[in-house]
C-alpha cells in the first residue's frame, strides 16, 4: 500500500523536486521518502572497507610475526605505499600550503621511527590479543565516530600488537600502517566518493580478491567465512532494503 502511493505521488509531483526540510509545506505523502534522493542519501561499501581494511591489517602483523618475509621488506613496502598515497592525497585535497604537510609527514616519521623502540616494549602479557581485538572491533561497529576517536583506537591497537614483534622496523611499519589505513585512506575515500559516487567500489575489487587469496593460505575456512560475510554485506543487505522500501510507511502527528 506504502508502495503504491509513493509511485502515486512521484507521478503526480515530477515537476517538483522534493526536499529533505520541515519548515515547508510540500505535496507529498508523510510516508514519502524521496524516491531517488533516498539512495543519493546513503553510504555505500562502508562496512566492507572497514573490514578489508582491518583484515589486511592482521594479515601483515601475521606475516611480521610469521617471519614469512623480513622486516626490511615488509618496512620498505609499507613506506612506499604510504609514500604514494599520501601524495595523491595531497594532490587530491589540494592545500594552500604544502609545507606544512611536509612537516606533518616528516613529524611523524621521526618521532614514530625514533620512539618505537619504547612503545614495543611498552606492553608484555597475554591480554594484548584480546585488547587490540577489542579496540578494532569497537572502530569497525562504530562508523561514524570522529577521525580522532578513529585514529587513536587503531594506534592504541597498533601500540599492543607491536610488543609482539621482534625487530623495530616491523614495529614502526605496523604503526605507520595502521596509521595509512585508520586516518589517511578513511579521509581519501570520502573526498573520491564526493567527486565520483562510484569510487567506493575500487577499494573492493581490488582487495577483495587479494584478501581471499591471503586467507586462502593462512585458514580455508577463514577464506570461505569472508566470502560468506562480504557476499552477505555487499548482495543480501541492500537486496533486503531494495525490497522492504516498498513497503516503508512512517506517520507523524496525530
């Protein structure tokens, strides 16, 4: 019945564009949701670059901890990918004074690289799994804290999972990563989706394939679990929302 009158009232008001606002009287249904301005609204593949992310993240502490390649390769990549990305973000947002990037880059690679030693032998028990666990669950559930919040649980992530590795350079590569991954790629992401409402589904074809693979060798059932929840996230969910729209009805007043 919700529907019906929907397709009634986009029939009857093609002309007029409605708008998201109270204080005007518009000829539109107290159910009418907006039609197309409903799905301008939303957020697309959020859930699914959180969780690439993260899971990318704990692949790399495994390799470092694994010792499946060394540490200077693992902190060489790290750098250059990050070297890279933070470039075209700077290119992207474009700011009037690139000296002081330069000096926020250059801040943080020595102050990091210098106090890591101290930060990796900050803690040593057992709860650290289970702490870091905790603290990156809390960033994935919560989706719209602020940067701050977002950048200190994964840096206090990264500060318990450091103690766990051996050398100061896989130590200082999982800070900056994690530092890539939780500040600058968050704030890349929501510039592209500004300019090309497309751009969310890069990050996913990309690494959705190279993850798997990546679980594939570390746990087969892992591997078959990502692709349950990724298929669950990306296909189910929003076909369940296409199809319960119809039938949204939302009354105000008496």
């Amino acid at each position: 019945m919700g529907g019906r009158k929907s397709v009634c009232c986009e029939q009857q008001n093609e002309g007029k564009k409605w708008r998201k606002i109270l204080y005007e009287q518009q000829p539109f249904e107290d159910e009418y949701s907006g039609g197309s301005e409903f799905l301008k609204e939303l957020r697309t593949n959020i859930l699914s670059c959180f969780s690439n992310a993260i899971i990318f993240y704990y692949l790399v502490f495994d390799s470092i901890k694994n010792s499946s390649i060394s540490s200077i390769q693992h902190f060489s990549l790290i750098f250059a990918i990050a070297l890279i990305l933070y470039t075209i973000y700077l290119y992207m947002i474009r700011p009037r004074n690139f000296q002081d990037h330069f000096y926020t880059f250059t801040t943080l690679l020595c102050f990091g690289y210098v106090l890591t030693p101290v930060i990796r032998t900050l803690t040593n028990t057992i709860t650290i799994y289970a702490m870091s666990f905790t603290l990156l669950r809390a960033l994935f559930s919560m989706t719209t804290v602020s940067t701050i919040l977002s950048v200190n649980l994964s840096l206090t992530a990264s500060v318990c999972l450091v103690s766990r590795v051996l050398s100061n350079e896989s130590a200082f590569s999982l800070l900056a990563l994690s530092m890539l991954l939780f500040s600058y790629l968050p704030q890349m992401r929501n510039i592209l989706y500004r300019k090309w409402s497309k751009s969310s589904l890069i990050p996913i074809i990309f690494s959705s394939p190279l993850l798997f693979c990546a679980l594939h060798q570390l746990s087969h059932s892992l591997s078959v679990l990502y692709v349950l929840v990724l298929t669950f996230v990306l296909l189910v969910c929003p076909s369940i929302l296409m199809i319960m729209q119809p039938w949204k009805s939302t009354k105000h007043g008496p």
